[in-house]
C-alpha cells in the first residue's frame, strides 16, 4: 500500500520552498529532531501510575496492568515505549500501541506499530485499522487488538499531523539548512580577495602568492599575523552578503516558529524569545512546559489506557496517570512549606508517612507500647 511515507519523492507535492516534508523526513531537520525529542524525553521521564478510585478517593493499584506498564515487552522499558507513542503522536498526530494477548485473553504485551502503516476506517459506525506489516500483508484490527491515541483531530478518527499541517514552514526550515550546507561545504565565503596585475606571468605570480598565504596565514597559530606582500597586490575585504546575512536571521525565526508548532517556549530549543530566564521565572516557565507542552501528550495517552475495556473494565475503577510531580518537584524550602502546612492537624490532609514517601525516605518505625 503507498502511503506518503513510502512513495518516491518525485511523487509528492513540494512546498514553495522546493522541499518535500513528510513526518519521517522532518527528523531530519535540527530544530524538528530537538522540539520531537523535548517532548519525548520530558513526558517519558514521568512514571505512569495506576490507580482505583474509591468512594473515598483513590488509591495505587499494583496488579496485572501496572506490571504491564512498567514493562511493555520483553526488554521495553516504560520509558522508552512513552518515548515512542510521544514521538508519533508529536510528528503523525497518532500512536497505535499493538495489544498481544495471551490465549486465555489477557493482555501481555504492548507494542509500538508504525503510525505510516496503519490506516484508521469507520464501518458500520465501528473504527477498523488497516495494518500493512514488512511483508505487505493487510490485517484488519479493531479496539480489540489496539489503542488509538490521538491528539487534535477534525474528523474525530484519525489526529492531525503537525508535521503535515504546516509542511510550508518546515519547508523553508529545509531550505534554509540546505542553503547552509552548500553554504559551508562550498568554504563559506572569503574573507577578502588578494589582486595582482595582469600580466604574462600573471596566473604563475597568483598561484606561488596563493601557495606564500596559505603557509603563512593558514590554522589557527597564524591568526592575526602580520601579512607581508610584495610588488603590486591589492587586497579588497569582502563581507557577508546580504542574502547570507538574512539567511541567518531567517534560521533565528524559524526556529521559533517551530517551537510553535510543537507548543514548546523558544527557550526549550535554546532560540531567543527576547527575554531572559531568571531563578524567580524559571519554574513558572517549566510549569508552562507541562501544562501547554507536555500536557497534551500526557493526556492523550492517559485516556487511551484508562478508557480501554482489556486494560481498564467498566466497574474496576481502575485509570492510569502520569505523576507530574516527577518533573515539577520544587526545591527543598519550598516542599518543606507545602508539608507544613498539609500536616497541620486542624486543616491538614497529609500524614508523617505519606510525606516521607514522598520524599523517597524509609518509614517510620513503630514505637508505641
């Protein structure tokens, strides 16, 4: 089956730029590669908890889906199958997370498909997913055989790729690093230009002049040597042009375009947002991180999970969630005053034991009677 991941390039439509983007294709540019890898790395440095909802609240489940959280598959950390589902959901719009079933029906295995391979139809009112695996053999899986994560949609079947969606302005972030490469492959430009009369012996003066430079000027140790020339040569500096010169500045705003393309600050790609980040700023902007960056993503996966009858059935409470705490922990002074006042005993809502789980520190010994 063709998809335009699998298509040559000569069949796809090119952006005004002259560049072909697709979700695959677009890893390959610098400021895509790091937006893709924030978000993969911020969400799955979060644990994923499982929890059942009591009348009372709720509480952590340990059990079959949890085990199976932590690991996916053989040699699958839980880390590096969120990392995954992350970077299709950030350059597709969909992760389909495969469910290997035991004999007896219960799910074992969670596997990562190719987002480019599957293909989301609605029949009868029923989603079905048309997988062509290596071989070029189609399966038809439903709900059954699958999670459907997906972020925003305007069908409600199959997300929205912002890879695709805004392919123009990866286009020129194409173009701009391939104007780069040519740029430094071909030695950039000179810094100045040494001219000798015309004359019969001309092209013999210029090249021992052109041999006399280089092994007197040439690498680093020769910076800034005091240049001796003799007979009639002039030297005329050259600077950079104006195209290169707003080639750099381009390269500056498309880099905060991209980053807002993903929902990430500037600052997350290290681009110039025209601020400065301070030590009274810098965990609200990492707050914002989360909640406009990162949350989506979370979210996604999250509801995929919990709202699946293999892993989560009707009337078992069960849900999964990530624990944010893990990336918003705030410093010591400031965890210390929340704790103070959640172990008030008038209005608190913590207990000395629940705090010191928390902080990852060993339970109190019992020494009462």
């Amino acid at each position: 089956m063709l998809t335009r991941e699998n298509v040559p390039p000569a069949m796809l439509t090119a952006t005004i730029a002259g560049e072909s983007i697709t979700p695959a294709s677009s890893l390959a540019l610098l400021d895509v590669f790091a937006a893709v890898r924030r978000l993969s790395d911020g969400v799955s440095s979060m644990p994923v908890v499982v929890y059942r909802r009591r009348r009372e609240g709720r509480e952590r489940a340990e059990g079959a889906l949890a085990e199976l959280l932590r690991r996916p598959a053989p040699a699958t950390t839980q880390a590096s199958f969120i990392g995954t589902a992350v970077a299709h959901l950030a350059t597709y719009g969909n992760a389909y997370l495969g469910k290997v079933k035991a004999p007896a029906g219960q799910v074992v295995q969670l596997v990562s498909l190719d987002p480019s391979r599957v293909v989301p139809e609605i029949r009868a009112g029923v989603p079905v997913y048309v997988f062509t695996d290596l071989r070029g053999a189609r399966h038809e899986l439903t709900a059954a055989d699958l999670l459907h994560a997906r972020m925003m949609s305007t069908d409600g079947l199959v997300g929205l790729s912002p890879i695709r969606q805004a392919r123009e302005s990866l286009g020129l972030a194409g173009a701009l690093t391939e104007h780069a490469s040519a740029f430094w492959s071909n030695g950039a430009a000179p810094g100045g230009l040494l001219k000798v009369q015309a004359g019969p012996a001309s092209e013999e003066v210029a090249e021992n002049l052109a041999a006399a430079w280089g092994a007197r000027h040439g690498g680093p140790r020769n910076r800034n040597r005091i240049a001796i020339i003799t007979g009639e040569v002039s030297f005329d500096a050259v600077s950079m042009s104006m195209e290169d010169a707003a080639w750099v500045e381009s390269q500056r705003l498309s880099t905060v375009a991209i980053a807002r393309l993903f929902g990430l600050p500037p600052w997350v790609l290290a681009a110039d947002a025209g601020s400065s980040m301070t030590y009274a700023n810098v965990s609200e902007q990492l707050r914002s991180l989360v909640m406009y960056g990162l949350r989506p993503y979370m979210t996604a996966i999250e509801q995929a999970v919990s709202l699946d009858e293999d892993l989560c059935p009707t009337g078992s409470g069960l849900y999964a969630e990530f624990l944010a705490d893990a990336l918003l922990r705030g410093d010591a002074k400031a965890r210390a005053e929340v704790y103070g006042l959640a172990l008030d005993p008038a209005k608190g809502w913590m207990t000395r034991a629940e705090v010191r789980r928390l902080e990852n520190l060993e339970a109190e010994e019992n020494t009462d009677g």
